[in-house]
C-alpha cells in the first residue's frame, strides 16, 4: 500500500480479531516510529512492545478492550527534548500509518492512559524520569470505523482564512 493510500485508510480500530502479530510486521512498525523527524535528530523515543497476553491484560485498567490486543507499542519519551511532544506525536502518526499499510489495525490511545501512567511505568520498568506518551494496539481489525472527515474544501484556504 502507497504512503497516501495508507494516510486515507488509517482508522482508531478498538475492535480486533483473534490472531498474533509476527514479530518483525511489529518491528517494522516501530522502525517506521524510529525513522520520525525529531528536533534537532535528539530521537528523545523508546519503544516497548508488549505481546505477553499477561502482562497486555494489566492495560485494562485503561479501558477493557486493550486486553483483547495481540500486541501493544508503547511509546516512553525524554522530556529533556524540548520537542518531545512533536517528535512523539511524529513516531505515533509514522507507527499507525505503517500498521495500516501493513494491514493491521491501531488505535492512538493518550489522555486516558496518563492516570495510570506509574502503574504502566512500574509494570515495564521504565524509568522514573521518562514519560509514557501513549499505548498503541496493534492487531488484525475487527471492524475499521468510518467516521465522517470534514471536506478538504472547508478547511483548506488559499492565500488568507
């Protein structure tokens, strides 16, 4: 699948069906996630993957369905950069793009996550002065939503607003 074909097909999938992920679909994905534009090339990124069905059930404190997922990706940053938030937000976008393109589904779960961000920190042994920016589940879609996009015609201005 081309790089636009993948940006107009990606979806937050919630709903996965049974199956694994293998192995080197999932670190493809975080290499698409490494090769991100980062500020000043700091690449302030660590990526976990979790496929361990016990220690994937313990992310249902963040909502239920994550621990129905083969695999999850999360993404720990250094908030030293001052440009962590751009150059994580530029993984994640890499990182879902590639899933869709390998024909998985994910979904870009962050705020809700961030009440249990020491409880997954304490799970994976990330270190204290590092942040969790996000989960994201990677598996084979069990429904792919079509929520409306707003027409390239009302957001796109030329020249002026």
């Amino acid at each position: 699948m081309d790089t636009l074909d993948a940006i107009r097909k990606r979806r937050s999938v919630r709903q996965f069906r049974s199956g694994d992920v293998p192995r080197q679909d999932l670190e493809t994905i975080v290499d698409a996630g490494r090769l991100a534009p980062t500020g000043y090339n700091r690449q302030p990124w660590d990526f976990i993957v979790v496929t361990e069905k016990s220690t994937i059930s313990n992310f249902n404190i963040i909502y239920a369905w994550l621990e129905t997922v083969p695999a999850l990706i999360v993404v720990v940053m250094d908030k030293s950069s001052d440009w962590w938030v751009e150059d994580g937000a530029a993984a994640i976008e890499n990182m879902l793009l590639a899933a869709t393109a390998l024909g998985y589904g994910s979904c870009w779960v962050e705020g809700d996550a961030m009440p249990y961000e020491e409880n997954i920190k304490s799970l994976l042994g990330i270190p204290s002065d590092r942040h969790v920016m996000a989960v994201i589940p990677v598996g084979i879609p069990g429904e792919v939503p079509k929520p409306p996009k707003k027409s390239l015609q009302k957001v796109l201005h030329w020249e002026k607003y």
